[in-house]
C-alpha cells in the first residue's frame, strides 16, 4: 500500500514524545554526517591547492 492510499492521508497523527528520542538521534548522527562531508571536501581542495590549507593564513 502506497502511502497515499491510507485512509487519514494526508492527516496522519503523530506521538512526538514517542518519536523524540529518536529524532535527537538522527539529527546528531545527520550533524556528524555533515561535520565529515564538510571536513573532507576542505581536505580536497587543500590538495588540489586552490585553497590554503587548515591553519595557513
């Protein structure tokens, strides 16, 4: 059954005392995911060099 075709779509009901905890979750894993996304593609350019490098003025 596709999402849609539920008989409350689109007014579906949420516990978000229920769903708290696991949202905190996702969202500290979701900021860590972007903390090393960001830290390798700054490690890429010092490579390739159109960038200074960590620390370098």
């Amino acid at each position: 059954m596709y999402i849609w075709e539920q008989r409350n779509w689109p007014d579906f009901e949420r516990d978000e005392p229920l769903l708290r905890p696991t949202l905190n979750i996702v969202r500290l894993l979701q900021g860590r995911a972007f903390g090393k996304t960001e830290a390798a593609s700054t490690w890429l350019l010092a490579l390739d060099g159109d960038q200074p490098r960590i620390g370098e003025p």
